[in-house]
C-alpha cells in the first residue's frame, strides 16, 4: 500500500512538472508509469489466481 502511495506521488509530482517539460520527456514518463501499471496489474491479477481470497 505504501508503494502506492509513493507512486501516486511519484506521479503527481510528474504530472506538475509536465508543464514545464518537453514533449517528448513528457512521453517518456507517461510511457514508462503505463508500463509499470501494467506490469503491477499482471503480478496482482496472477497473485490472485493462485491464491483466491475465502470472502
């Protein structure tokens, strides 16, 4: 949960500085946070498979 919030924060402080960015440093970032959504999506949905909560 706390590397959550790290990176929410992370990507606020991202998202802020966009304005002041180049275009293609702002491509980078969003490319580079997307992947490792995906990345963390894919280890949570397969974390769930193999271990299906008893609610």
């Amino acid at each position: 949960m706390l590397f959550l919030v790290a990176a929410l924060l992370l990507m606020g402080v991202v998202m802020g500085s966009v304005a002041h960015a180049p275009v293609s440093v702002s491509l980078v970032a969003a490319v580079v946070i997307g992947i490792w959504l995906a990345v963390f999506a894919v280890r949570e949905r397969n974390a769930r498979r193999r271990h299906p909560s008893t609610n």
